[in-house]
C-alpha cells in the first residue's frame, strides 16, 4: 500500500509499504480521511519534543487524525467490527498501569501515540491497524471529512468544557485555528457569548464569516470586558500570561495551544485572583460526546476544511503551502486513496 513517510527533518516520501496485519487484539482500517495537523508540522520540522527525546524517531508515517472502514480483525476481535466506519483514539495506554486503571490512559507514561509516538503508525495512509478497544463507531450517515474532524474535535470539546461557561457567560478564545474555532462553536452551542483574539485580518475575516463577530488583534487585546473564561488554542508563549491577565477574578485560564518555547506565567496573578487554570492533553475523554454533537448537527465544523488532496500533497501542505484552489479555512484533509 502506499504511506507518506517522514524521513528526517522537512525530508519525506511516498512510499509502498507493507499492509498492516491484524494483530491479536487489533484491526486494520482503510482509511478514507485524514487531517493534517500542527503536530505533524512539528514532526516534520523536527520541533517535535519527541523527536529529542527518542519518544519518536525517523522514519515515521504520522496522521492522527482519521475516519475509516474496519476491513480485518485479529483474533479475540469482534466480527461485528468488520465494514463498520469508525475514527480512533489517538493515545493507546498499556492498559495496566495506575493511570489506565483508573481511566486517564492518555496520560499513560508508557503509551503510544497513533502517528506520533512509540512507533505505531500513522493514517496518512491507505490503511493502518489499532487496537480495537480504540475504535469509536461513527453513524452510517456520517461523511468521511466530519468523521476526520471527531478527534481535533475532542480535544476542543473538553477545552470548551474546562472553561465552564453557560448561557450568560463570556469567554475569550485565543487562536482561531481548527482547535480555538472548534472550541468557540462547542462554546456557542452551550449559550456563551464568544470572541476570539487572533494574529491576523484573514483569519478573523474567516471567523466573522462562521459567526464569530467578536475578533479582536494580538495587537489590541481586549480590555475592559469581563471574560469569565480565557482559552488558550494558539501555539504564542506570550498568550498564556495574557490569558491570565484577562479573565475575571475567579475565572477560568485553560491550555490547550503549545508553543514551541517554555511560557512563563506568574502564579501570584492565579493566587491574589483565585484563578483556576486547567491543561487539556488529549481528545480521548470527549470523543463520544463530538461524535453524538456533530451527529446531531449541533455542531458542523466542515467549513473548517479548505481543501482535500491525495498523499504526494501532504509533503508540501506540512512545508506550509496552501494547495491550489484552497478555501479559507484552516484544515487540509487527505483522501490516501486519491491520485498523486
């Protein structure tokens, strides 16, 4: 089958490949869609932490993001999976220890990471094999590029409810990205005012155009509104402590956005504020509830995605072009199975 490959840093190929096999325990998934994400440009760049720390080397084939067709089961696996659509979790704990017993396997310490870390292949590919414990079913009616979005979805969705915002409540979404853009249309659809903060024109021209009136520049944070939760989704170190720095007394500062340098907070602004901040790792926890979300049309984040292209884009798309003919939107898909 064909697989995109990194090779090393901004080195990379198309490439046949073996057919995964269905171990015990796991099944292989033709994969109909895969998003390009942040975490593969780092890979890609080799900014990864990972990388450094010899948690991922080269090669390795990424995607994480992904909607597929269960197409072969290993032994103990139930048939039933079989032609069934599905999406995956991206964190694959031990399953033993502390931390998975008590049901935060994505923090696992021994875990791998579809397309990430410890070696497990990714989705940028025709197929892949995961354990089956990882699967989540998707609705029969359910198209392949909403199918991809569930998992960038989850992570927003528990960023959106560590804020802990109602119908009433304002809340500041710092970077609207696929991640803050999803976490302002989890937002909006429990009832909260949303504004977003980003860098430039374009993208809170995109914004407006989803409904998001609301924009502000990190140029002219701001200032004077009560924000009762701040959620940081852009990759900035210097938007952590402006996070902090404008929420409400007793509000909410939630990180989900990384950047590549260490930020710098001053914890007296948490304490004299009574401030909570809260970290989002991983999707796993809210992956069921943005699959029955999106199934039921609450939200459709499809505009998200400006354009879909087959594996011999994917090199270029992580070198930061836009594929020709691109919408607006922040989201590149894949189809492995496209030409090219």
């Amino acid at each position: 089958m064909r697989a995109f490959v990194l090779t090393g840093p901004r080195e990379f190929a198309v490439q046949d490949v073996p057919e995964p096999r269905a171990a015990a325990g796991e099944v292989v998934v033709g994969v109909e869609r895969a998003g390009v994400c942040g975490t593969d440009v780092e890979l890609f760049s080799s900014e990864m932490p990972y990388l450094r720390e010899g948690q991922a080397r080269y090669p390795l084939r990424p995607g994480h993001e992904w909607a597929g067709t269960v197409t072969a089961v290993g032994e103990g696996v139930d048939e039933s999976w079989l032609g069934r659509r599905v999406m995956g979790d991206t964190m694959l704990g031990c399953g033993v220890c502390r931390r998975c017993r008590r049901g935060h396997q994505h923090t696992c310490a021994d875990r791998q990471e579809v397309g990430i870390r410890g070696g497990r292949h990714g989705a940028l590919a025709e197929a892949l094999s995961v354990p089956a414990w990882s699967l989540h079913a998707l609705p029969d009616d359910m198209d392949w590029a909403l199918g991809a979005l569930v998992e960038p979805g989850g992570g927003a969705l528990r960023a959106a409810r560590a804020a802990g915002c109602g119908p009433g409540d304002r809340a500041l979404v710092l970077g609207p990205g696929t991640i803050g853009l999803l976490v302002a249309m989890f937002l909006r659809g429990d009832g909260v005012e949303v504004h977003l903060l980003g860098e430039t024109p374009d993208s809170l021209a995109f914004a407006r155009s989803l409904g998001f009136d609301a924009g502000w520049s990190a140029e002219e944070p701001p200032r004077g509104l009560a924000f009762d939760a701040v959620i940081d989704c852009s990759g900035a170190s210097a938007l952590p402590a402006l996070a902090v720095e404008l929420v409400e007394p007793a509000g909410r500062a939630v990180y989900i956005g990384l950047a590549g340098v260490p930020a710098l907070l001053d914890t007296r602004e948490l304490v004299l504020r009574d401030i909570t901040a809260v970290g989002i790792l991983s999707a796993s926890p809210g992956l069921e509830e943005t699959i029955a979300l999106y199934a039921s049309g609450a939200v459709d984040p499809r505009p998200l995605v400006a354009a879909t292209v087959g594996l011999g884009e994917v090199g270029a798309v992580l070198g930061g072009r836009r594929p020709a003919g691109a919408g607006p939107g922040p989201k590149i898909q894949v189809d492995p199975r496209r030409p090219g």
